[in-house]
C-alpha cells in the first residue's frame, strides 16, 4: 500500500487528468479547439472560456475530494482490521491466562481468575457463553467440604456470585440471561442465585447433591426457561440436609422439573412464591425420612397458584412433611396422584378460590392429611370429602382431627 502523501500525490494527479479530459471534452461540445501551441489557440470568447475554465475546476476539485474520501475510508478500514485483530489477539490471551488461574493453588489467585473472566466476559460478547460453561464446569468439579482445599468454599461461592450478578437484568447489556448454565451433578453446600432471571436456555440441576448451608432462588424469575432438578432422563437432585430457598420466586413461564428428586434432609421451601403460568413437576419425586417441602407454613408466607400446573404425579410421600399452609389456590391446576404413607400433608388456613386440586389419584395408606380452617376446599378439592386414613376422621366442622396420642 503507498504511502499517505504518495496516495495524495496520484489521487490530485488522477484528478488532474480527469479534469483536463472534462475540459477538453466541454471544449469540443461548445466548438472549441484547445492546443498548447500559440498557432493553435483557442476559438471561444473570452467569456465562454472562462465559463469553460471555471466548470472544468470545480469538476476536477469534485473529483479530487472523491478520492481522498475513498482513501481515507480505505485507509480507516484497514486500520480497523488491524485494531480489530490486536483485540482479538489480546482478548485470547486474557482469556488464556485467566482460565490458567482456575487451576492455580491458592484460592487467591482462583479468585482472581474468576473474576478476570468476569471482566472479559464484560468486554467481549462472543466468549459470554464460553465463560459460562467454564464457570459452571470449576463448580462441577469433585467437592468435598470437609476435604477441600483451603479456600475452596469461597473460590465456588465466588464463582456462583459472578453468574448470579450477571443474571439480574435481562435488560443489561452485559446480561447472561438466556444461555444455558450445566451444574448437572455439582455438590452444593451454599450460595446465592437471589433475584435470578431465568429467561430462556437450560439450566442443569440434574444430579446435584444439596448437602448444607442456604442455597437462595429467592425472589428469582422464572420465564422461558427448561430448569431441571431432574428431568427423568438424567441422574435426579438430591437434596439432603441444605435448606434451599425459592421464597418469593416468580414461576411465569417455562418448565421446572423435579422428576424422580429425593427430599431426605433438610428444607427446600417456596413460600410466598408465585405460580402464573410454568409447569411445574415433582413427578415420581420421593420425600422421605426428614425432607421438608414447603409452600407455605408458619415462618414462610403461603404460595399463590394462580395459574400453570404444578403435578406430583406417583410422588412417594413416605415421611417428613409437604406443607400448602396459608397458600392461594386461585387458578392452578396442582394434581396428586400420590402414594401417601407416611408424610403429612397439610393444607391448613389455605384458601381455596378457583382452579382444580386433585387427589383422585392418590394412594392414601397412611400419615397424615390435614385441610383444618381451610376456607371453601369443596369448591376446588377433588374428590371433596377427601379419602381419609385409617388414623383420621373428618369432623362435621371439615376439619381433619387427630385422635389423642397419635403422631
């Protein structure tokens, strides 16, 4: 490529030789006859070949400002291509570097590393998805609390904090929302997905052991997206003395499974959440030995089902509790087809409005099944009287009573 002034000299030079063919072409139109010998001067008036001469000027300036417009566009597209490869070239190395850090020994230079994928991610839109997965992959990882390495929890907390800010506004230009999280078989013993935006995608629980701590998806929304605790295809959740929170979430659109989820120990609570329109199922789910699943109860404002379907189809029920205390049944499908045996289910002071609440299905052997001061269940319970255990009557108040002594 020539030089700048080189480029000039050839464009003003071209221009000069477009200009004096304009002049000589306008020459011959108006009957002129130009020469640059004295014997051959020209035949217009003078007037006329001043008008000539003025014309041929402003054409030639025309032309020579069309060319430097053309060259320096040129020469600023170049230009751009070579910033645009630098960039490139230097994004590659950060990312690089950065990644190299998730292996490092100290937790302080981990930190570092999720953090410095946190700022690429920022600044380069195309690796978003890459530093997603690769976040997701560091908490995927083997985990063990009582055996990790010092500083583990924080790095993994960290790590799940930086996907969590980046979910909080899909309107954000520098949002993740929308791309696909795997924590298929993670081990979590706290963490915070509070104020999510799971718009679209899928996000993997599949196979996770929620073993300790708080894990938060309070107050987090549900619109789009396929949330899979397990779908009945992959390894199940398992959650397993955490207490997992869903308080205040919004469940608007989307699908969120719990297929085949096992509730041994701990809490996982929805209280106070909405459900509007996501199908949500906890089909062939198995609460046992002290799982608690909550939608309402006495610390946690009821749930509203407002619209959507939320199904237990062939849940195992077999001990510990499924609490609907104080929630709002006001549009959902719910739908229990269960086998109760052991586990009491309580829907006290709910309020039953409008939708269908079905235990048609159910397999009701034993435990406990309570609708005490629930407001108008007959309107929305089928069948209404439900089929009581063995342990149980229904008093003429319809309010489930425990005979004295029994657990």
């Amino acid at each position: 490529m020539p030089s700048f002034p080189l480029a000039l000299t050839l464009s003003f030079a071209t221009a000069a030789a477009a200009a004096w063919a304009i002049f000589v072409g306008l020459a011959e139109l108006t009957g002129a006859h130009i020469g640059f010998w004295p014997q051959k001067s020209a035949s217009l008036p003078k007037d006329r070949l001043f008008d000539l001469t003025r014309s041929t000027v402003t054409a030639a300036g025309l032309l020579a400002g069309v060319f430097a417009i053309v060259y320096a566009y040129r020469k600023q597209k170049i230009e751009e291509a070579t910033s645009h490869r630098e960039d490139s070239e230097s994004l590659g190395s950060r990312y690089q570097a950065a990644a190299e850090q998730l292996g490092h020994e100290s937790a302080a230079v981990r930190l570092a590393g999720i953090y410095a994928l946190s700022k690429l991610a920022d600044d380069d839109s195309s690796q978003r998805q890459t530093i997603c997965r690769l976040l997701c992959a560091y908490i995927r990882m083997p985990y063990n609390p009582r055996e990790a390495r010092p500083g583990e929890r924080e790095v993994r907390f960290t790590a799940i904090k930086v996907i969590a800010e980046h979910l909080q506004d899909p309107e954000e230009e520098t949002a993740w929302c929308g791309f696909d999280l795997d924590f298929s078989g993670a081990t979590f013993d706290g963490g915070s997905f509070s104020g999510s935006h799971f718009t679209s995608g899928e996000v993997n629980f599949s196979g996770c052991h929620f073993i300790g701590g708080t894990v938060s998806f309070d107050h987090a929304r549900f619109s789009g997206a396929t949330v899979n605790f397990g779908s009945g295809e992959d390894p199940p959740a398992i959650f397993n003395g955490a207490q997992v929170l869903f308080t205040g979430a919004h469940f608007e659109s989307g699908i969120i499974s719990f297929i085949f989820a096992e509730f041994r120990a701990g809490e996982v609570s929805f209280g106070a959440a909405f459900f509007g329109g996501s199908r949500v199922t906890f089909g062939s789910c198995i609460i046992d030995d002290e799982g608690q699943l909550n939608f309402g109860g006495p610390v946690w404002l009821g749930a509203k089902f407002a619209g959507g379907d939320v199904w237990f189809s062939a849940a195992e029920l077999r001990g510990g509790f499924l609490s609907f205390i104080g929630a709002d049944f006001s549009g959902s499908s719910v739908g229990f087809d269960v086998s109760l045996t052991g586990t009491s289910v309580l829907f006290n002071d709910a309020y039953f409005v409008s939708g269908a609440v079905s235990l048609t299905e159910a397999e009701i052997k034993g435990g406990r099944l309570s609708f005490e001061d629930t407001h108008t269940p007959e309107n929305v319970v089928t069948p209404w009287p439900p089929p009581a255990p063995p342990s149980l009557r229904l008093t003429q108040r319809m309010r489930w009573r425990w005979p004295r002594g029994s657990v």
